[in-house]
C-alpha cells in the first residue's frame, strides 16, 4: 500500500477508538455523547481519500482502519477502569462490535454512493453519500450497542450498556423512551449538521492534496 494512503488508515483508526470511548460520556443534560462529534469524521476520510485516490483506494482504507480500529477496541475491552466503587471496560464488548459493525457497513455504502455521484457538481458526492451512510451507521451502531432486544452478547455484556435503558422523555420534552433512542436521535441530527460543515474542509483537502479545485 503507498505511503500516501497510510495517514487516512491511521486517522481512520483513530477516529473510531476514541469514538468508541467517548460514546460513553453523556453532554447536554443527556442529549448527546462526546462520540458524536469524533465519530462523523470518518466520513470526511473516506470521502477524501475516494476524491483524491479513487474507490478502490477509499475500500482499502475503509478495512485497514476498521481491522486497525478493532484490534484496539477490543484491546480496550479489556482494559479495565476504575468508577466510583466499580470497575468497568475502557470500550464495552458490545459498544465494540455496534462500531465495527456499522462502521464497515456505512462505509462502503458512502464509498459505493459518493462513487456513482462523482461526475456531478463538487459537492453532491460528499454530502449525499455521508447523509446516507450517517442515517445506516446511526441505526447500526445505537440498536446494536444498546438495544434491550438484542441479547446474544451475554448479561456481563448487557449490564454494562444498561445505563442507556433508563427511561428519560425523548429529546427531554417527548414521550419516555430508553435514554439510547434519544441519543441515537440527537447523534443522527448532529451528524446532518457536520455533513454540511464537513464540506469546507473536504474542497480544501482535496484541493491541496490534487494541486487543483476540488
């Protein structure tokens, strides 16, 4: 693989561990984790690297980072941390697979959607395909992650995602839903929002690393 493709691996990488931990830690009175605004930024990758290098490239940096990403999330599945009289995994099991699942899955729907868009205006094939992929890996990653339905992980691994299960008013005004519905539902908008800001810096990138506008 050329040198070249090696900072969108590693970024890739990074992305989806820190979006792993981060997922963990609840912002605006419950509304939000920290992970929503790290992990949307693996489309911004995957989009770059599609732009500048071609979908082939985009694939092979899509599995280099979700093989690199898994490695080191299930790594820290089994570093243990230390809460307030507990102890608990730096990235539980199932929030592991959620991410490396949804991941995979949305990613190469972005590459195979930005693909078929690339002969239009600039900004058509960036924008439709991270909406599209956003909108799969939101559903993915929250009802794997955190869905009561699902139980094929095991009750050690249930109980330690079963903070989201606490009933909360949706988006704090609604109807009492699992507090994981709301997060889903607030990530899903914050990632509409970066997909439209992700495009600023999508033309500069691509624009620097082709010598030319994007």
């Amino acid at each position: 693989m050329q040198r070249a493709y090696i900072p969108g691996i590693i970024a890739m990488a990074a992305i989806v561990v820190a979006s792993n931990f981060l997922v963990q830690f609840l912002i605006f009175d419950g509304l939000l984790t920290w992970g929503a605004f790290t992990y949307p930024l693996a489309f911004l990758v995957t989009d770059i690297m599609n732009r500048v290098y071609g979908v082939a490239t985009a694939r092979k940096v899509v599995f280099a980072g979700f093989i690199t990403g898994i490695i080191c999330s299930l790594i820290g599945s089994q570093i243990m941390l230390q809460g307030d009289g507990f102890t608990y995994a730096a990235v539980p099991l199932r929030i592991a697979v959620a991410s490396g699942t949804a991941f995979l899955l949305a990613q190469l729907t972005d590459v195979t959607v930005f693909n078929s868009l690339r002969g239009g205006r600039w900004w058509r094939a960036p924008l439709v395909s991270t909406l599209i992929g956003s909108a799969l890996d939101t559903t993915l990653f929250f009802t794997i992650a955190f869905s009561a339905s699902i139980t094929l992980f095991g009750a050690d691994a249930d109980a330690a995602i079963s903070w989201a299960w606490e009933p909360v008013p949706f988006m704090l005004t609604g109807p009492m839903a699992p507090l994981w519905v709301t997060l889903a539902f607030a990530d899903w908008l914050v990632k509409l929002s970066l997909a439209m800001i992700a495009l600023i810096p999508f033309k500069v990138i691509v624009a620097r690393l082709t010598a030319q506008p994007a």
